[in-house]
C-alpha cells in the first residue's frame, strides 16, 4: 500500500510542471506579422496613395527654416529597397555612401510640416528619396517618394534626368503603412503585369520632378558632393547573389 501511494505522489509531481508550461505556453500572446503588398496593392490602397499624393502642394509656401547637409554613412547591408534578382551583383563588403540631405520648412498652414530630399551614391547604386512629414497626422503620418539607378552614370546626370519614382509608401497613423513598388521578373516566374498602377508611378514622378526644382537639386547635389573627399565610390567586388564563393 505504502508503495502505492509513493508512485502516485511521484507520478503527480512529475505531471506539475507539464501543466505548468502548457499554461505559461497558453499564456504567450499571439505574433501578428504585417506583409505589405506593394506589388499590386489593393483597389482600397490604391485609393488611399492617390488621396495622398493629390494632397501634396505643387506651389508650396516655405518657412525660413531649412537644412543642408551633406556627409558619409557606412551600411552593413543593403538597403531594403534593393531586392537581389537573379543576376544582381551583391557584395559581402560594407557599403559606403556619399549622401547630401535638403530639408525644407512648410509655412504654419500647410498640411505638410516638413519636405526632406535625399541623394546617395554607394558605387553602385544612386538613389533618391523625397519625404514630406504631415503637420498634424490623424490617418497619414508622411509619404515617402523613391527613385534609384545605377551608379555607372554621373550624380549630376542622375539629377538632372527626372528619374521616374519606383516606389510609393505610406505611413499611417495606429495602422500599418502601405505601398506600391515596381517589381521586376523573378525566378519564379514573369514581372507583375502592373499597368493598372502606371497613373500612381506617373503621378509620383512628376511629385519628384517639381520638388527637384523647387528644392534647386539640381545644382545642390554636385555641389554638395565637391566638398565631400572622394565622394565617388569605388566599385567593390561583387558576386552573385545566392551564391557563394568556391572553395579549394
């Protein structure tokens, strides 16, 4: 009898902590993850980019304050902007870029509190990126605007040429952001038909086009760029992605 009860205190003590982690397991909250399709967005998203964008001043008023900066930055890894196709040239090398920044102030009634232009060059790719902040954010928070191509032409090509934007974000306030991106072929299978987008990448561009001017990129980049020492980046030695190097 005696031998009895022990296996059963025993057999209990060994089930305590089971229920214990089950209930510790129960108690974890669920991970919701936010995917954002910017290659075809919803009809819904689509609404809300053009809103956004018509909302944007073409003659705007600016303030007094403003910023121009220029400078160095070294990255670790890509910029998320850049997807790695098929036959993309990647490096395993830190990248280093020249960058020139211009902000611009918006006068008290603007919707838009602040307009920013940013220009980089890393070697390989320049990108451009325009950002306009809202004032007082109840659904939008800022619309950011982007445009990159390689870096074998000149900075002061890049900024004269009127680079079509290739990207459109949103952020949103106590929502997840959204977003339209051009999307190329993949390995998988053939480039997104995205013809139904073209009026949103047109729209965009000329948003870019007008604030290039009304921000004088035109002649603030090159100019920026001639004080930074070595300000073109020399090429590094790229492979391709996904594969790595043979080894002897």
């Amino acid at each position: 009898m005696l031998s009895k009860i022990i296996v059963l205190l025993a057999a209990t003590l060994a089930a305590r902590p089971a229920v214990s982690q089950q209930s510790s397991d129960q108690a974890q909250p669920p991970v919701k993850v936010n995917v954002l399709n910017v290659c075809t967005p919803s009809a819904d998203e689509q609404k809300e980019i053009a809103a956004a964008l018509a909302r944007i001043p073409k003659q705007p008023l600016f303030g007094t304050d403003f910023e121009i900066s220029h400078g160095r930055s070294t990255l670790s890894e890509p910029p998320n902007f850049l997807q790695p196709g098929k036959n993309a040239q990647m490096s395993d090398e830190p990248s280093v870029a020249s960058y020139v920044r211009i902000r611009r102030e918006f006068a008290v009634q603007a919707l838009f509190a602040s307009v920013q232009y940013s220009f980089s060059n890393d070697g390989q790719n320049m990108v451009e990126t325009l950002v306009l902040h809202v004032r007082d954010p109840k659904d939008v928070i800022l619309v950011s605007l982007e445009d990159s191509a390689s870096a074998v032409g000149s900075p002061e090509a890049m900024v004269a040429a009127n680079t079509p934007a290739s990207r459109i974000r949103l952020e949103r306030f106590g929502k997840s952001g959204i977003g339209l991106a051009r999307c190329t072929a993949s390995e998988n299978g053939p480039p997104r038909d995205q013809t139904a987008y073209e009026p949103l990448f047109r729209t965009g561009s000329e948003v870019l086009a007008n604030y290039r001017r009304l921000l004088g990129v035109g002649h603030t980049v090159p100019a920026e760029l001639a004080q930074i020492p070595d300000a073109t980046p020399k090429p590094k030695s790229t492979k391709p992605a996904g594969k790595s190097a043979d080894k002897k």
